[in-house]
C-alpha cells in the first residue's frame, strides 16, 4: 500500500498543469495511475477470495492412498 501512496504523491506533486507559484498538493492523479490501483486492489480482493474458498491440504495424509 505504502508504494501506491508514494506513486500517487509523487505524480501528483509533478502535475504539469500546476503553476509554479501553486502548492504541489493541488495537482491530479492521472487516470492511468487510479484505473491501475482499481485493478490492483481487485486483484487482491480476487487472490484472497480464492485462497479462502480452497480446501487446506492435509500432510501428512489420515488415510493411506488407494491401492490400484
């Protein structure tokens, strides 16, 4: 979370649209840089829903393997 923020203060601060004159907090975040933190963020969301619906493996085994 901490390099998204750091990215986002970043590109905000070297906002081309600013007048020198102006604080850096006053600039935007570019549109690529917001639809990339919503796909990370349902990325994870996705990751930790998958990995909660897995059955947790077993090891060593309680039963012995069916003999073929």
């Amino acid at each position: 979370m901490l390099p998204l923020i750091q990215l986002g203060q970043s590109a905000q601060a070297s906002d081309p649209r600013l007048f020198p004159a102006e604080p850096r907090r006053n600039g935007t975040l570019p549109p690529a840089l917001v639809g990339w933190a919503c796909v990370f963020v349902g990325a994870a969301v996705l990751h930790a829903v998958a990995q909660a619906s897995q059955p947790v493996a077993q090891w060593p085994p309680l039963s012995p393997p069916p003999a073929s």
